[in-house]
C-alpha cells in the first residue's frame, strides 16, 4: 500500500555559508542558511545540495531524479524576502536556483508530491 506524500515538505538541516569559488575577493555573508534533501523517498533520490556563489549570486543547487507519479520542486528564500521555486519536475535534473543580486540564501530545499 503506497502512503499519500502530497504536500509533503522535507526536513532542514543547517549549513553555514563560508568561503567563495569565484576567483575574486569577496567577503562571505554571516547570514547562516539552511538546506534539505533527501537520500531516497519513495519515488524521489537526490544528491547533496549545495549553497554557492557564481557571477555575482548566491545559489542553492540540488539533482534530483524521481519516478512514478512524483512531482519534485526546488524552493529557495533569500535574505531579502524574495521565495523562488522551480518545477513540478519528473525526471533527473541539476538545479541551481539563484538570489537576486546582492542577497544571500537563508533557506532551501526540495518539496515533492508522490
């Protein structure tokens, strides 16, 4: 018997933002962001999601791959307010969701209906 997963919203785990890859010398915000993903979940896998800085932006990035009926969306907020979403996705994908400029990311993860 399959359990409804509708709705359903991943736990969080705390991870501090440190360090830079870009080849410029920034400073690193002290804003401390959080980031979830799942291991495996009944239709959904995902890796480890990462809290990055490319071209100016923050980013929360996350692959995800699903089966059967699952629906799998990425979600980010930033330190300014803003909430953006990407999806409803049914397949393997790598997913780098963005901060407007200047902003960091407080928050991110992956929400998924089955």
């Amino acid at each position: 018997m399959r359990r409804n997963t509708r709705g359903r919203k991943l736990g969080i785990a705390g991870c501090l933002l440190a360090g830079l890859a870009a080849a410029t010398v920034v400073t690193a915000p002290a804003a401390r962001a959080q980031s979830a993903a799942p291991t495996r979940v009944e239709g959904l896998n995902c890796s480890t999601p990462t809290i990055g800085y490319l071209n100016d932006q923050w980013y929360y990035g996350i692959s995800c791959d699903a089966w059967g009926t699952t629906k799998w969306w990425v979600n980010v907020n930033c330190s300014n307010g803003v909430s953006r979403s990407d999806g409803p996705h049914t397949t393997f994908l790598n997913v780098l969701l963005y901060c407007p400029p200047g902003t960091t990311v407080t928050k991110g993860w992956v929400s998924y209906t089955g």
